[in-house]
C-alpha cells in the first residue's frame, strides 16, 4: 500500500483499502473454517494497515509546521479512544460476528455517503510528483472553500497559481523517482534503519510490561487491566508528547522515551528481589508509557524525515517493522512462558543502543517537509568532527624588521 500511495496517490489508496477492508471483513463474517478465517483476518489487516497509512500521510502532508504535531496527536486521541470504545464493543457484543460487523458498518457507511466529498488528494504529492493541473485544480478548491467570499483574496491565489508551472518546471507528464537513485541515498537509508529500528524495539517491548506480573510473578492481573492499562498509558503518552515535543524537539523527546524504556526494563530485570508491589506496577506503568511514546514518536518523526516522492513506501516499512515487533510477543508464551526473560533481555539490549543511535538523527522540529531525493540527502545533522574554521589570522601585524 506504500508503493500504491507512492504511484496513484494518497486518495485512491485511501479509497482502494477502504473497499478492500469492506470486501474482507464481509467475507470474514462468512467463513465458516478457521484456514478461511485466518485468510480473510490477515486480508483484513493489510488492508486495514493501508488504510491507516494513507491516511496518516494526507493528514501530514495537509499540515504547516507549527500544526503538524497538534494535528497527529489529536488523531492519536482517537485512535487511543477507538481502543477503549472496542472493549466496550466487545462486552456488549458477545458473538465475534456481530462485533465483526459492528466494525465494518462505519467504514461502509463513510465509502457510500461522505469518502468523495471530505477526501482530497495531496497537493504536496502532485507537486512533488509533477502533476501541475491536479495540484492547481486541488489547490483552487481549497481556496474556494476557505475564502471569505471576496474577490481579491480569489485573484491573488489566481496569480500565485499560475506561477506553479514556471516553479515547477511542468513536463505534462508524471514524474517518479529511479530504484537505482534511490539506493545511493545513504541519508534517507539511515534515517530509515534507525526510526525503523527504534520503532520495532518500542512495539515489540511494549508487551512485556503489560505481562510483567504474569510472567516473572505469576501473579494474574486480568485482561481488562492489562487492556486499560496499556491505553490509559497511550493517553498520557500523547498528551506527553503535545506538550514537549515541539519546545525541545523530536530527537530529545525520542532519546527520553527511549531512556525511560531502557531504565524500566534494567529496574525490572535487574532488581526484581528488592521491589514491592507498588514499584513493580510503577516501573511497569513507567515502562508502557515511554514505550507507547517512544513508538509513536518514531513514526511521526520518520513521516517527516522521509521525502514525499519515497514517503508512502518510507512510512511503510516502518510501519512494518512496528507490526514486526507486536508479531514476537508470542515469543514469550513459549514453554511455558520461560522465553519471556530472554525476550525481554534482549529488547533492553537493543533500547539501550537505540539510545546511541538517536543522536545521529536530524531534528525536524518547525522545518518544512523534503520534497526531492536531493532534500531527504540534505536533512542530516551536523557532523560532531566537523572543525571551525577561524578566518582570522594569528598576527594581526607583520613581523617587524629587524
């Protein structure tokens, strides 16, 4: 779906993974074996995978600045409240069919009633992308909707609009980036690999606080505190990250998160013998809420390093590799739950180097989105052995004579 948003656009993938979601979770609530069901649940949540990701990037692109931060963790609210509002379903709901169904109402609905009203298509992509006249076309009606009805404001945007095809150098033609550019971008590959990387380590770690008192105790906490605990943490989580993101930046609130995550897991790990019940719940708490914020900031902070011509493939092996990551907490219910220790060890292990790593990121606070190939190579961080160069000589005057 990454690929697709990169080549037809962030709308019609939007709209293609909107269909697919309806069509597979129609034909999940028919199946009628576990094969077909298990087939038709992985269908359902590539496409639902798409559909967050398109998604996420027209809400990015859509955003100046100083906004985008705002404009993400508020979608994160929702997402965080959809959580609370599935369990809720759940316990009302007590046949999967009907919760299936229950589920997909709202999507269909959206599709048949509002998807092609309330949807545009990127105006940053068809730029980036060279699609003068959709850009110009998408941009017009922007303007149109959000003009006050005079008629002054309607001609100076006709007069910026029309300075697009000199900018942008129209081709009349589409226009996508080569494979083989692509892979001489060592920039964007490491920016890549680390958010990657620190996106994995804080969804595949988040699990293990959650079961902490099951696995290590065998003290049972119950479901509904498990489930509550972890999404009451993701509220504090964005509400974290509104406020001190933009004031001291992506990379230091990231490098917090991920030493907070790192200091749990040594606490809990290390120190087990010495702590009472309320530290071990603490520290697990602690742990759920700078992983979630760890997790979730790696994303955002990938969605703005990556350029826009490469963003959906970009954004989509990170949200890949985040997927990844909740795929090995089965891991520790291996022999009878004896794996848990070793997978928890070894998460520690990599949030401690993900600490190491974060400080080769560039910082993308208030900083407008790269475009080009060429951008993404040029958002980097300065380099630590970099010398000053002091222009100033050391004798002000010549030598005397002698």
């Amino acid at each position: 779906m990454g690929y697709a948003a990169d080549r037809i656009g962030r709308k019609k993938t939007f709209i293609l993974a909107l269909i697919l979601s309806i069509l597979w979770g129609t034909l999940l609530l028919a199946s009628s074996t576990p094969a077909v069901f298990i087939l038709m649940r992985f269908f359902l949540g590539s496409s639902l995978a798409g559909l967050y990701l398109s998604l996420y990037i027209m809400r990015l692109e859509l955003c100046d600045p100083p906004h985008r931060l705002m404009i993400t963790m508020i979608a994160g609210f929702f997402t965080v409240g959809g959580q609370f509002l599935l369990l809720g379903l759940a316990v009302g709901c007590k046949d999967w069919r009907v919760l299936q169904g229950v589920i997909i109402s709202p999507l269909a609905l959206f599709l048949a009633y509002s998807c092609p009203q309330v949807l545009f298509e990127s105006p940053r992509w068809l730029l980036a992308s060279k699609q003068i006249p959709e850009a110009k076309a998408v941009l017009r009606s922007f303007v149109e909707k959000n003009s006050s009805g005079l008629g002054s404001e309607i001609l100076d945007a006709e007069e910026i609009l029309s300075e697009l095809d000199t900018a942008y150098h129209y081709e009349g033609s589409m226009w996508h980036h080569s494979i083989t550019k692509l892979l001489q971008s060592r920039n964007i590959w490491k920016n890549l690999l680390i958010l990657g990387f620190t996106t994995f380590i804080g969804h595949g770690i988040h699990h293990c606080y959650g079961t902490f008192r099951k696995n290590v105790q065998g003290t049972k906490s119950g479901f509904y505190l498990s489930y509550l605990l972890s999404a009451g943490t993701g509220v504090l989580a964005c509400l974290f990250l509104c406020f001190t993101v933009d004031r001291f930046g992506r990379r230091g609130i990231l490098l917090l998160s991920m030493t907070m995550t790192g200091i749990s897991s040594l606490v809990l790990l290390g120190l087990i013998e010495y702590l009472n019940e309320a530290a071990i719940m603490t520290f697990s708490i602690l742990g759920l809420f700078s992983s979630h914020a760890a997790a979730s900031l790696s994303v955002f902070f990938a969605a703005e390093v990556i350029p826009t011509v490469i963003r959906g493939e970009g954004l989509g092996i990170i949200l890949a590799l985040a997927s990844l990551g909740k795929l090995s907490s089965p891991i520790m219910d291996l022999h009878n739950e004896h794996g848990y220790f070793l997978h928890h060890v070894v998460y520690a292990s990599f949030a401690i180097l993900c600490i190491l790593s974060i400080m080769l990121l560039p910082e993308s606070k208030r900083k407008a989105l790269p475009e080009s190939i060429k951008d993404g190579e040029l958002y980097r961080r300065p380099s630590l052995l970099r010398r000053r160069r002091d222009h100033v000589p050391l004798l002000s005057t010549p030598n005397p004579t002698i």
